[in-house]
C-alpha cells in the first residue's frame, strides 16, 4: 500500500469517527439553538403584551375585572395553534378584538406567535417586573356593568371612532364593543360580516336562523333548547353521564358547529384537548371546521 492510499484509508477513518461526534454536537447545538429562540420570542413577546394586552389581562396575567387571566396552566399547556388562532381571530360575542392584520387587527404572524410563546412559556413574575421598569401604568379595572362595552375604552375619544359621529345601534345592546371593524367595513355597514361565528347559521337546513333563535336575550349566551324539544336538560343530563361527561351545559364547546357527530369526532382527533374539557372556561376558544371533515345537516 503506497503513501497515498494511507493517506486516503487514514481521512477515511477520521471521516468515520467524527460523523457520529458532529451528530451529537450537532443535536446539542440544535437544542439551545431552539432554547435560544424560544427565549427570544418570549422577551420580544413582553414587548407586544404590554403594548396590547396587558390592559385588559393585567402585567401578571392574572386578568383585569371581567378579562380572564392568562397566567393558568391549562393555556402554557395548551395547543399553540388553538392559541394563535383564538388571538388572531377571537371569539365572536366575546369583548377580546381579533388582533390579526388579515381580521381588522395590528399585528402579523410573528408578533401573535410571540404571544403564543409568552403565553406558554413566561415567568409573569417577570413580565410585572419589566413592566415596573417601564413605567407601565394598568388601567382602572372596569364595573361589571361595562360588560363588552368596555373594549378599547382607552380609545374613545379618538376621533376615528364611530361612536365620534355614530350612536350605537339598539340591537348591539352593548354587547359587542366599540371595535365595529370586526364585523363592518366602511363600504357599507350592512351585510355585517360575522368572521367568529362558527355555528352554522343555516342550523337545521332550513333557511338561516334569526338571531333570536339562539340569543333570545343577548349575543353572548345561547338557548340550544327553546328549538331542540328532544334535547332538554334531563335527558341531556342522563346522556352525557353516560359517557362520563359531567359538565355538559355549555353545548358549543362539543358541538361548535352544530353538525352531527362532531363531538365524537373531536374528542377521536384530540382527545387531550377535548376529553377533558372544562366547560365552565372555554369561552374563548375558536374551532377550526377545516381540522374535521364535516357533512353538512340535511
């Protein structure tokens, strides 16, 4: 064997050797490259939260008078991409403005998911700290009597307002803030565009439902038994104990659509989202129809 071919059997033994070692160095160095964005995603997220959320949950997350607090387990535990949309696009009849750039709001896709992050993955203790050192100032918490009207208070005087020339409508009953660019467009005020109402407004298939069908008294709660004779509470109750299901008076949370066998469908898709389910804190979560194939009532 000549000099060259030692030469070429020795880098051959080296390539061998080292491929395995940079495989390792390479996972380690993925894994803090990984940490590293993580942690910058949340310190870029204190930013935006304090400049847009802050005044509604509070700098701790702990939530601001009728605000739910952020700072629960259930929401770092849960499903980034039910956060992010629940952010981007909100829940129709809830105070909470959709946020995403595409729905009326202010911020991208990297700004939300920074949130999302935060969300998950924050210290509040700290975000109150950095919040102190800014000068943040939080807002008085609202009366309960505000009720949804209190969105973008801060904003009323300024003079892009619709309230600045527009009385509320009657049939608003303030009930939806003063946020009218989530539902109308300056075009023309009617159709109003409804983009988080999930549940099909055809329900039945018989024509659109009015309105008061399923919110006799306002937009935010819903009455599924004034229609449904065979869906009244106690057999409600005896069915849905059947199936281990003890909480079951928020029929949406199952049933967002109100397509037949969604609810089974998914609980099969994600069961550690919507097995255990609790039904008294799950206002603000958006349901995706494109996630299950769904057929429609006929």
């Amino acid at each position: 064997m000549n000099k060259t071919q030692w030469i070429s059997l020795i880098a051959l033994l080296i390539l061998v050797i080292s491929l395995p070692v940079y495989a390792v160095f390479e996972n380690q160095r993925m894994e803090k490259a990984q940490v590293h964005l993580q942690e910058q995603y949340v310190l870029e997220g204190i930013d935006v939260y304090l400049q847009n959320c802050a005044s509604c949950h509070a700098t701790d997350g702990s939530g601001m008078g009728m605000m739910p607090a952020l700072n629960r387990s259930a929401l770092a535990e849960a499903n980034s991409d039910m956060l992010f949309r629940t952010i981007a696009r909100a829940t129709h009849g809830t105070a909470m403005a959709a946020w995403h750039n595409e729905e009326g709001g202010i911020l991208n896709d990297y700004q939300i998911q920074e949130i999302v992050a935060l969300i998950q993955n924050v210290d509040w203790d700290m975000v109150s700290r950095m919040a102190a050192v800014r000068g943040y100032v939080e807002p008085p918490v609202p009366a309960a009597e505000t009720g949804m009207a209190y969105l973008e208070i801060e904003d009323m005087d300024d003079p892009h307002q619709c309230l600045d020339c527009h009385e509320e409508p009657d049939i608003h009953a303030e009930l939806f803030g003063i946020n009218c660019a989530r539902c109308h467009n300056t075009e023309a005020w009617k159709p109003a565009v409804l983009t988080r109402h999930d549940f099909l407004l055809d329900h039945g298939g018989k024509g659109e439902v009015d309105c008061a069908t399923c919110h006799p008294n306002n937009y935010v709660e819903y009455d599924c038994y004034a229609c449904h004779e065979d869906h009244q509470p106690p057999e409600m109750e005896t069915v849905h104990v059947a199936e281990n299901l003890t909480e079951y008076e928020n029929c949406a949370s199952c049933h967002p659509t109100g397509v037949a066998g969604e609810a089974d469908q998914l609980r099969n898709m994600k069961p550690e989202l919507y097995g255990q389910l609790d039904f008294n804190t799950t206002v603000n979560f958006t349901f995706d129809p494109n996630e299950i194939e769904l057929v429609p009532a006929k």
